[in-house]
C-alpha cells in the first residue's frame, strides 16, 4: 500500500477499485455484490435536494459581528451587547432565478444573516431593498409565481411580471428600486442589505422599541449597467459567487456598518406610515440612523453544499430581547421559513453543522430521518425525572400584544395620515435619485416592459410610473411608443 490514503466505502471500508467494477470475465455482466459500485451510483442519485422554491441561486461566507456602540438601552438582547464579538454566516442570493440561472439578471438580492450567539441562533432574513413588493403574505405565491416561468411555454415573461405589479399598487416601492441602479448590483460586496421588515426591541428594564436593520456596505454602492450586466451574464454567470470567493481568499474582506433605526413604541400608533406596512420606509429624517457595529466577512465555506446550500435561515429563529412585530409578511414568514426547510433538507435540519446552535440545546425533538442525536430518557415534559424545563423568566421572550385588542378580520393596514402606495416611490424618484439615475430609471423600465407585454398591460405600465411621478411616467410613455 502506497502513503496515499486508501478510497473507502461510507462505513470507512478500503475498496477495490476507483475504475472497474466486478463483472465476469472481461466482457461479462457486472456483478451485484459489488456493494461499492450499487452505493457509488445509488449515493449520486440522491445528491440533490430541492433548490429553494425563492432565491435558489446565491452564495455566502463566514465572519462576525463586532459591536462597537452601546444600544443597550434599546436591547437586552446578547448579541448587540457593547464589545461583543459573534461568529456569523451570510447567505446572498437571487430571488427568482433557478441554481443554475446568471447572477447578473434584474432582481433583489437576498441578504440573510445567521448569528450564532450565546442565547442560540439568531437569524435576520432580508434584501439589497429596504422595502418589498407586497405587504400580505397570502400574495407571496402569486408573486413568485408572476416572476418565474410560464406554464406552456417554460419561459419567464414579462408580461406576467407587469400584469402583477400593475395590479399591486403597492409594488411601486419595490419596482422603483428594481427597475433603478441597485436592481444589478456589480457584486454582492458592493451592496447595502437591510432587515427590511420591522422588529421589537426590548431593554433590561422591559421598555419596547420597534426597530430597522440597515447594513450599509463599507466598500461603496456599486452596479451595473443593463448591458453590461447582459454581457455578464453570457460571459460569466456566476460573476457574484466569483467576486465574493476570490475576494475573501485573497485578503480583501468585505466588511458593512450595522445601523438600526429606532421607533418608540408608542410612536407606531400614529406615525404618519404605517410602520408595520413591508412596502413602506422610515425616512431618516424621523428616524435617524444609529450605529451598532461592524459586520465582516472573512472565511470562505470549505463545502458549498454543506455549508451554503444546506444552510436554513429562517425568521422565527429570534433571542431574547429581539421579538416580531405586527408586520404581516414578517408574520408569514415565520411559519414559511421553516416549513421550507422541513420540507428542503429533512425534518432535522437544525442538526446539520452549519445550522447548529453554538449555546447549549435541551430540547425533547427526537428521532426522525437521519437524526443523530437524541434526548435521554425522559423524553417527555413535564416531567419528574431531572428532564429540561421551561422557565419564562429564564427564555425572557419579547413578546408585542400591539393591535391584538382588535377584532379578527381581514383587512388591508389600518392607514395612516400619509399612507398610499405611490408617495414614497414619487419621493424616491424626485428626491433622492439625481437626473442621471432618473434616465437609467426610465431606460431600464422601458427595455424591460418591451419584451412582449400585451398592450391593456403596458397602458397600466405608463399610467403606474405617471401615478409614481408624471415627467417619470411621460418618458416611460414616450420610450414605449416611440
């Protein structure tokens, strides 16, 4: 035997061979004890497991969170306690894509964050956006479904994509962030990410504060051109996964600024938004932005599918001093998220290296497929026996009863002073974009809306940008008429 390490089986047994299995004779038909060449291809058709239903093509990397401020009068929560250093994994990501589609198409980016703290893991789900398209969960189907692909044909169509946004008014927010620069990013490092949805907060002395996650890239704002994102996704599909590996490999760590916004809790009742609402920002101005720390990255995974693809982030996962809010995508999200995974990756998920806690696990969860650790007797509670026990003052859950003294309907938000679905998106056209990025604006809207959209579409496409802004919404008119 040569110094070499022998190839073996999954159970650690030396095999015969890398290259021939065990027929008779030459030319004779394969043998089926050969155990090694049945477990070889048996093993290669189960390599995969479903891409996620949404952001199924992305890529990620391992660092830490080091808090350089003092919000503890906002948050008992660990990990955003002063000085304190976690251990992180990032995942970003495409939305409507498959695995395979280019990194460089017009879409959000995903941006999720585990934190794997000292009260268990914390997850924070979010976007390049600090806004969404819808603000209900139960049109989060018909959404995906709009931006994916057709039913007889196989192909994405965008048509169906402006048929839906058209007949959502509160997509204008998101859409305007779409159709403008940070709709193609030049590479995940040079993006913001946000939490996006709203949070509860809640100090040691038990004052509730409802707050925004905003992660503001150190390396500067960068994107791409359509065209130049085009010929990106011809020339190098998986330009984003590219840039994030080699970057990190050669020393050169990305690294963003975690900023939060802040609102009393007795604020939210009559704010002149609804906080609540995902379509909605908190303008800075009312809110300003307060520094926690600095979030970097600084290992590559050594697996991509260990360590990436089979990563599980999921909203519900939040430690004391950290609570959900009454946004309702938020709400959603809590029960899909993890349903998605039972479904994804198998029903223990949560033991897979990337995804286990780093503080102590007493839960009574037991077997199941490929569980490997299990709870000693007892295995029930409660019980008399010296099993783990819950203990509300220990967990120190932040919980909101906010809104819940109202009857149960069904119903859009309740508005406020300033609520509508085009105000917001006219400001960010008219106020924070300059001329040129205003051009690209109507320019990438126009490219994108003349790919065969039926024409009772593309008059709800002009008159969608003239209720966002009227000299935005003449152009987009001029463009697709000619």
């Amino acid at each position: 035997m040569t110094d070499q390490r022998p190839t073996t089986n999954n159970v650690g047994i030396p095999v015969g061979s890398d290259n021939d299995s065990l027929t008779l004779g030459a030319n004779g038909p394969i043998l089926l004890q050969d155990h090694y060449l049945i477990e070889k291809n048996a093993q290669f058709n189960r390599e995969r497991v479903p891409e996620r239903v949404v952001h199924a093509k992305g890529g990620g990397a391992f660092g830490f969170l080091e808090v350089t401020e003092d919000v503890s009068q906002f948050t008992k929560a660990a990990v955003f306690q002063p000085g304190t250093r976690t251990e992180s994994l990032i995942r970003f990501s495409s939305v409507a894509g498959e695995s395979g589609s280019p990194d460089t198409w017009r879409d959000p980016r995903g941006f999720a964050v585990k934190f794997y703290t000292s009260q268990g893991n914390y997850d924070l789900v979010g976007n390049n956006t600090p806004v969404f398209f819808i603000r209900d969960p139960i049109k989060f189907p018909d959404f995906i479904r709009s931006q994916k692909r057709r039913a007889d044909n196989h192909l994405r169509d965008a048509d169906m994509q402006w048929d839906f946004w058209t007949l959502r008014p509160e997509s204008a927010h998101q859409v305007t962030w779409l159709m403008g620069d940070r709709g193609i990013p030049s590479n995940w490092r040079e993006m913001n990410g946000y939490g996006s949805h709203t949070y509860l907060w809640e100090n040691a002395g038990g004052e509730k504060f409802w707050v925004k996650y905003h992660f503001k890239t150190d390396q500067g704002i960068g994107y791409l051109a359509q065209a130049d994102a085009d010929k990106l996704a011809g020339d190098d599909a998986d330009h984003y996964i590219r840039d994030l590996f080699t970057s990190i490999k050669s020393g050169n760590h990305p690294s963003w600024t975690l900023h939060v916004q802040v609102m009393p809790y007795e604020d939210a009742a009559d704010y002149r938004f609804n906080p609540f609402d995902l379509t909605k920002v908190w303008p800075h101005g009312d809110y300003p932005l307060i520094k926690v720390g600095r979030y970097v990255l600084d290992r590559n995974p050594e697996n991509y599918f260990a360590q990436i693809e089979q990563a599980a982030f999921e909203p519900s996962n939040l430690v004391a001093g950290i609570g959900p809010s009454p946004d309702k995508m938020l709400q959603g999200r809590l029960f899909a998220y993890p349903d998605a995974h039972r479904y994804r990756i198998g029903a223990n998920y949560t033991q897979l290296p990337v995804n286990a806690a780093k503080s102590p696990v007493n839960s009574y969860a037991k077997d199941g497929a490929m569980r490997y650790s299990n709870p000693a007797d007892p295995v029930y509670a409660p019980n008399s026996y010296g099993g783990p026990h819950a203990d509300a003052a220990y967990a120190s859950e932040t919980v909101s009863t906010y809104g819940i003294e109202d009857e149960v309907i069904r119903s859009a938000y309740k508005l406020h002073s300033e609520d509508d679905d085009w105000g917001q998106p006219g400001t960010l056209v008219r106020e924070v974009m300059d001329d040129a990025q205003r051009e690209r604006l109507a320019a990438n809207i126009v490219g994108h809306a003349s790919a065969d959209v039926s024409a009772p579409v593309l008059e709800r496409v002009i008159q969608y940008w003239r209720n966002v802004d009227k000299n935005l919404g003449d152009k987009v008119a001029t463009g697709l008429n000619g």
